[in-house]
C-alpha cells in the first residue's frame, strides 16, 4: 500500500537493504542524468536548458535536423566531446560490477553519454532506452545504417570550435563552443558525416530524438524481462525522477512483480511516481559516493579506475 511518509535513512534501513540485497536475484535498475553528474556532465534538459541561444529540446527533433543539420550536428558534437572527455564515476563502476555478479540484474539507461558502457558495462544487461551519442546511422530510415563510433570530431568540419585555426592545438579544442562569443560557421552538407551504405543521405546521432519511438528491440527485451514469471526482487532508481513514460510505468511493473524499490537521488523532495510503498527505500546524496556502499556486500570493494 503506498503511503506518503518519506522513508529515512538510517543504520536500519541500509542493514535491511543489505539484507533484501543478497537474497535478490532479479534486480531492475532505472538510471537517470544524476547518475552522471559526478562526471561532470551539464544536463540541457528543463527550465534554462539553454545551448547558445537556442532552447536545447527544439535541436533535438527530426525536423531541426532536416531544417538545419548543420547547426544539430554542431550541438552534439560538442555534446559527444563533453561525454568523452568526462570519466565514468564510481557509481557506473558499481552498476557494472552488480551486473557481473547477478546475471538476473538488467539496467535501462535514459543516459545517451556513454559512460556506462565505458565502464564496461555488459551489454546485454544495458538497455539504452534514449539511444547513444556514439551510435551514427543514416538519415534515411530506409538504409538501416548505423555504427558505434567513438571519433572526436568525426568530420573535420565538426572540430571545436570550427574555425579557420589549427585544429589540431590545444588552444583550439578547448575553446567552448557552447559560448556565443565563439562563432561557429554555416555548414555545408557535404561537410557533414555521410552514409558510406546508401552514400545519398548524412549520418545523424544515433539518439532518440522528440516525437520518434525508443528502440524497438531495446522495448521488447524490456517487456520480455518484466514479463517473465519470476519475481523481480528489487528496484533501483537512481538519479532520475521517473516522471515521464515509460521509465514512470516500469516502476509500477516491477512493484506488480513483487519489486521493493530504493530511489538514490539527491533531491530530497523526489519520490515515486505513485509515492512510496511500505518497505521502500530512499538514499538521498550523490550516487557516485552512495551506490559502491550500498552493493558492497555483492560486490566488494572497487578497484580504482
């Protein structure tokens, strides 16, 4: 039954934790943007969203694209090389480790930054419900082209900032190219990354963008996990407030599963869709600092990246 008391932590509550923790066998984890903010990561979705002087939601949808890929690609390349040069924290370290020991444990990511399979995390246990800045595929649908692709930049003309210097200097790469005082030029399309499959259309981020569906195999291996007949023994969500379909819904699936649900977060006023169940969890703090002790007990101390 759901009550609104906010549940406390407390020496109790991390001891039953553990304890549900080492008889759990299958673990859902729903990851959000606060599990990266230890990385370093800026976060341009919400009030104040801002790249230059454009809302950063309106460059990601299909129609930004078509209008001017240009300027799109400029603001996820900028967004891929602030991902590479961030670093896997503790926190995607100890997710990792967890799905190394518990074969039942199954992660979905709303994080595109690519660091959690930095950290090597298993693929097969790492559903990227919003995609990844370091898949491209092609533009036209009807190609099916698409690669993992780690470059920075990938095209020449993507370098940061793109002007007429060196690109190759230091003084260059680290000038931000999210300042409007660094001008960024006007694109051509043979400029930017094309389809060597159907060599017609440009590749584009392999992300989810406003208005497209999530991944239809990434959806299925979801469904198919909650709907299996065994039980799903715990809940993890971290870093995200879970208000927005499906991650809300996954919630609710796996409490119908027979789930606990712990919500590691640092807002202190974020809580369930549905507010919290009797022998729910809430750890509130930084998941990087959080998380390692908390799976402790599966799986031990964590060697130093």
């Amino acid at each position: 039954m759901a009550t609104n008391t906010e549940p406390q932590i407390s020496q109790e509550s991390i001891a039953s934790f553990h304890e549900h923790l080492g008889k759990s066998k299958r673990i859902l984890a729903l990851l959000g943007a606060g599990l990266s903010a230890s990385s370093g990561l800026p976060t341009f979705r919400g009030k104040g969203g801002l790249w230059r002087t454009h809302q950063s939601m309106s460059l990601a949808t299909p129609g930004a694209f078509n209008e001017d890929p240009g300027l799109v690609w400029q603001f996820y390349s900028y967004r891929r090389h602030m991902s590479l040069q961030a670093k896997p924290n503790p926190a995607h370290y100890a997710l990792a480790a967890l799905a190394e020991k518990i074969p039942g444990f199954q992660t979905l990511s709303q994080n595109v930054d690519g660091l959690s399979p930095r950290a090597k995390h298993p693929p097969k246990q790492l559903q990227l419900l919003h995609g990844s800045l370091f898949d491209l595929k092609c533009a036209d649908r009807h190609c099916g082209y698409i690669r993992e692709d780690y470059t920075d930049p990938i095209v020449p003309a993507l370098a940061i900032p793109t002007s007429g210097a060196d690109l190759t200097s230091n003084e260059t790469r680290e000038q931000d190219i999210s300042d409007v005082s660094v001008s960024i030029p006007k694109l051509k399309h043979h400029e930017l990354p094309q389809c060597p499959k159907c060599k017609k259309a440009l590749l584009r981020p392999g992300v989810v963008w406003f208005g497209e569906n999530l991944p239809f195999t990434v959806l299925e291996t979801v469904d198919d996990y909650l709907a299996s007949r065994e039980k799903i023994d715990l809940m993890l969500v971290i870093g995200t407030s879970a208000k927005v379909h499906p991650a809300a819904g996954y919630i609710d699936k796996a409490r119908q599963r027979g789930a606990r649900v712990a919500v590691i977060n640092t807002d202190e006023n974020d809580r369930p869709p549905r507010g919290w169940n009797d022998g729910d969890w809430f750890f509130c703090g930084d998941a990087a600092q959080i998380l390692p002790e908390l799976l402790k007990p599966v799986i031990g101390d964590l060697p130093k990246p």
